[in-house]
C-alpha cells in the first residue's frame, strides 16, 4: 500500500489522477476479462537413486489470464525431461478443460530441494492442470503415476511398487496408476485412459455419454456405397488370383486369404460396410503373396520380374495418388470451410503414401543385394494392395467431397496459427518420446506451400507417432481385449465420450467423422458374430490419438477469437494501469518539489496491482 499526501495545490493532479483510477476500476469489469489464480498441492511419487520410493511436496498453480509462460521455483529444480512431460500435460489438459494455454501462466514450485528427473509424472500433472483450468477440487491425499501416451492412453513406468511403498508410508489414500501394472496395494486404482483416470482422482465426469446413431446418419448412402465399391474390387481382385493357383495348392497365405475372404462376405451380409471392405483387402494382399509364393516354389527363375511388376504398378499407383491428393488440396482451399471428415480421409490416405514409400524403400535395399529373396513376397503383396487401397480412398473422398456435419471447422484463412500450434505439439510429442527411448529422432516437417497439404502431414505424424508409443509401451499386446472383456467395454465407453466432446466443441448435429465407421460397427455388436478383436483394440487405440487431435483442431478455432480479444484488453488495462503508476509518481514529485504542505491534506492512498 502506498500512501500519498497532497496538498490543495495539486488537487488538478489529483483530480486527474482519481478520474483514471475510476476508469481502471470501472473498465475492469467491462471489458470482460476475469482475473483468477488456483493452486494445488499434492505429494509427487519418484524414486531415488538407490530404488527406494519417495514423496516430494509440489505445488502447481495457474493464473488466468496469461502469456503462456512456465515457470519452476522453489528449492528443487526439474529435468529437461520432465518439463517436456509438463509441456505434454499442458496439451492434454487443454484440451479436456478447453482452455487455451498461451493465456495461462504455470508455475511449478518444487518444496525440496532435490532434482526431479523422467516424464513419470506426466499423468499426475495433467490430472492436476485439468482440475485446476476447471476448478474442481483435488485431494492432496491422492496422487498418481505413469506416462501419457498420444491417445491418451495411460503407460507403465518403472519403481511402481516402491512409489506405492511411499504413498502409503507419507499417508495417501489412493494412487492412480496403468491398469497394465497391477500393484498389490489398498491404495491403488487402476486407470486406462485420462478419461476414466480424472474421474477417480476428482470424483468428476468432464464428458456427458452420447447415445450411438445408426451408421447411415454418420456416412450416408454416398460414403456406404464407397465402401461397398471397395468391398466389390478387393474381393473380385481375390477371386482372380485365387484362380490362377490350383485347387490343390495351399500354403500359410492362401489359408489367410480364405479366412479373411469368408469374414468379409459374413461382414458383409451383417451390414458392417467398412469392416467388410477391410477383410476383403486382407484377403486380397494374402493371395496374391500366395501366388508369388507358388511362383518362387515352382518357377523361381519368374519371380524377379513379377516382383519388378508389382513393384513398379505400386510405384505408379503412388505418383498417381500424390498428384490428386495436391489436386484436392488445393481445391479444397478455394472453399469457405473445410469439414473434418474430408481432412480425415485425405489424412488416411497421405498415412498409406508415407506407408508405401518407407515400404518400398526397405525392400529395393533388399533388391540391390538378391535377386529373388522369398522373405519379401508378402512385403511386395501388401505394398501393392495398400498402394490400391490409398487410391480407392482417394477417388472416394475427391469424388464426392462429403460433410460428416463439423461443418466450418478449418477455416482456409485461419490455417497458419493451426499450423503453428500443430507443429507445437508434435514436437513436444516427439520431445517427450525421446525422452521415453532416450533416443534422437529428428522431427521433418513438410515445407509444401500447400497449407492443407501441410495440415494432413502434421496429422499423419501424430498418428505415426501413435503408433511409435503403443509399440514402445506393449499397450496393444498387454491389454486383454475381447469382445466382452470389461477393459474393451472401458474403452468403447471413453472413446464414445470423447465423440461427445468432440460434438460440442463443433457445430455437429448427429454425425461423426468417418474414421469411427469400424468402431461404431463394432459397438453395434456386429464384431460378436465376426469372432475375435484384437485388431479393434488396436483401432480404437488409434482413434483414440484421432480423436484427440480433431478436438485439438476445434478448441483452436475458438481459442483464436477469444485469445486475441482477451490480450487486447489485457492490453488497454496494462496501459491504463502503467499511466496511473506513472500519473501517481508525478503528483508525488511536483509535490516534493513545490514543498507546500497545509493541515487540511486531502489522502489517497492506491493499492498497485500487478498485472499477470
């Protein structure tokens, strides 16, 4: 508090110097920008460098509004890792309390003085964040451990029993950790997803359950009859190569293809569209491996230039697809909006381009040293049929341009601060997996000047990257899904509660993105009467990370309209405030100066604020 006297000879400075303070006050409130800061304090699960678990008291807090800023203080420091797993947290947590984190300050103030290293606590600091952007309440008595993975998946780490050791010694009730590392402990609770994971740490549901519609309110008859053109080739192109092999020949590939071409015609008849295109294409690219393995067996001396065939049919096949895609891109720009589902095909496709050129690449480097090695016959079968598959995808989605109903949400001249944020994020991705691998990946990204184009590479790498974490944390294998395994269940929950945050950052009636097809098949139940899913568990792993960066997509397009507005009245407020501060050092000076002084002073006194 700053007292200041002035005499009745300044009462024009003073005048002055009240009215502004009166408009800072009264402007405040007006301009609608709401001043709050949270924080929450909570027990830090690690372990030292003798293996034996420990609890470090951190507090985290926010400040709203912001510039973005993270900060660490207090006695302890933190690793480059684990500020990465921070970065990481701060995503996801913006996106599941739809608060953009370029307007929040972060502090971290670490009570001990000790070093905390590694990114185990990524789960634990998006809980917290998430609480925090929302104001729900956090327990200081729970706490929780493990990685996030790109769908927000929750990952194993290491010393769990020692940490829940710890827990229990410092006094925690409940410690949140990987449902695939069970703990023979009170204390803990097992989590899947961040979904399920918040829930147990606040008592708090942030998503509303949607009830499913009927696939032909998300597609339509158009995109159907797509997949059923789809369906129609694979399992025509099946029947031709099976024809070419006698009826007496079998081997591993053309037991496959059978099996794959009977559930795609059970597929089929069940109605599941997507599925039944899916089987089909499998059982293709098994037969055909079936018959260059029949060529290699029985005429060795053909199998150099059938494989030069396939080869450069896939070769051309691609060429033709990355032609149309920058066609449709650049088309696509013309428009005032551009739907999600359209950028989720083309995404599909640009992932089966990158597939196939890494593809050919490994088996050319084979090539130059053999000339017809056995080993890549199946290589070569599915790299031409996924060269197929990318062009099939490709003329269904340029051909009839659909809408799934998030309608509006890229806007072609808003695409650069996307871009930017995008590129953001999948560097922390790739920053936090290095850390995991303690490897060096290099992040390329794509120079086009095609800004779409641009856009459908960043999401390919997230789900690329995806890909890279599940295969790193053994989530697809460990996971005990099945149809009627209560995990599998969880997770069909969690993924339909993300659609319904999808659906409310958008302007959505009953529709959703295309790439939910399989999943939704699947929860209708037709996947009981097909068999076994363990390829659903990996899908659903998959849309998971879609899901996540489509609603990234939509809380950008609102956080860009809101965050300008919200910094240029932080703006007006910081000038007026610096001009009473300065107003105020002035009326001070004059009256040192003037020395005149009288018993009838008038006394004002001004509280500084700091503007966060």
């Amino acid at each position: 508090m700053i007292s200041v006297t002035l005499s009745h000879g300044n009462r024009l400075a003073a005048g002055v110097l009240t009215v502004l303070i009166t408009v800072y006050i009264i402007v405040q409130p007006v301009v609608g920008v709401e001043y709050w800061s949270r924080v929450s304090a909570f027990k830090l699960l690690a372990v030292d460098k003798n293996g034996k678990g420990v609890t470090i008291s951190v507090e985290l807090g926010i400040v709203y509004p912001g510039t973005g800023s993270l900060k660490v203080l207090g006695e302890g420091s933190l690793a480059s890792d684990t500020l990465d797993s921070i970065r990481l947290a701060l995503w996801y947590a913006s996106i599941l309390a739809d608060l953009d984190p370029s307007v929040i300050d972060t502090y971290i103030i670490v009570k001990e003085p000790v070093k905390i290293e590694g990114p185990s606590a990524t789960v634990l600091f998006t809980l917290i964040l998430v609480a925090l952007m929302r104001g729900d309440p956090v327990n200081p008595s729970y706490s929780a451990t493990g990685i996030v993975t790109p769908g927000g998946v929750i990952g194993g780490v290491g010393g769990v029993k020692a940490k829940f050791e710890a827990a229990s010694e410092a006094g925690l009730k409940k410690v949140l950790a990987s449902i695939m590392e069970p703990v023979d402990s009170p204390l803990y609770y097992p989590s899947i997803t961040l979904l399920d994971a918040y829930y147990g740490f606040t008592g708090v549901n942030i998503t509303s359950r949607v009830e499913l519609i009927p696939q032909q309110l998300i597609a339509g008859n158009t995109i159907l009859s797509g997949f059923n053109e789809s369906y129609t080739y694979f399992i025509n192109q099946y029947r031709v190569f099976n024809s070419l092999l006698p009826g007496a020949w079998s081997d591993h590939y053309r037991e496959t293809a059978i099996y794959y071409y009977e559930r795609a015609l059970k597929a089929y008849e069940a109605g599941s569209h997507y599925l039944a295109a899916s089987y089909a294409f499998t059982s293709f690219y098994n037969i055909l491996a079936s018959y260059l393995n029949h060529t290699s067996i029985n005429n060795p001396a053909e199998l150099p230039e059938k494989i030069s065939y396939f080869m450069t049919e896939a070769n051309s096949t691609m060429v033709n697809v990355e032609n149309l895609l920058h066609n449709v891109t650049s088309r696509l720009l013309n428009k005032g909006a551009i739907d999600i589902c359209i950028i989720d095909s083309l995404t599909s496709v640009y992932d089966r381009v990158l597939e196939v050129k890494r593809g050919m690449t490994l088996i050319n480097n084979v090539l130059n040293k053999t000339l017809h090695p056995p080993s890549i016959i199946y290589d070569v079968s599915y790299l031409y049929a996924r060269s197929l598959t990318a062009l099939k995808w490709l003329e269904l989605a340029s051909g009839i341009i659909y809408e799934c109903g998030v309608n509006h949400l890229i806007d072609p001249g808003n695409l650069d601060p996307i871009l930017d944020r995008l590129e953001e994020a999948l560097r922390i991705h790739y920053a936090y997996l290095n850390d995991l691998t303690n490897s060096s990946m290099v992040l390329v990204m794509d120079e086009s000047t095609n800004k779409l184009e641009r856009l459908i590479h960043l999401l390919s790498a997230l789900e690329d990257l995806a890909s890279q974490f599940y295969s790193i944390t053994g989530l697809e294998n460990a996971l005990p899904i099945y149809v009627n395994s209560t995990i599998y269940n969880i997770l069909l929950d969690e993924y339909e509660e993300l659609l319904s945050l999808l659906r409310e950052s958008s302007v959505v009636t009953n529709t959703l993105p295309l790439s939910t097809l399989t999943l939704m098949e699947l929860v209708n139940g037709n996947a009981t009467v097909l068999g076994g899913n363990t390829y659903s568990a990996t899908l659903i792993l998959r849309e998971f990370s879609r899901l996540y960066t489509y609603l990234y997509l939509a809380r950008i397009q609102e956080w860009n309209e809101t965050s300008n507005n919200i910094h240029t009245w932080l703006n007006i407020r910081m000038y007026i405030a610096y001009t009473s501060a300065l107003l105020a050092v002035v009326g001070v000076l004059v009256m040192l100066t003037t020395g005149k002084t009288r018993s009838r002073a008038t006394s004002l006194e001004i509280t500084a604020w700091r503007n966060h």
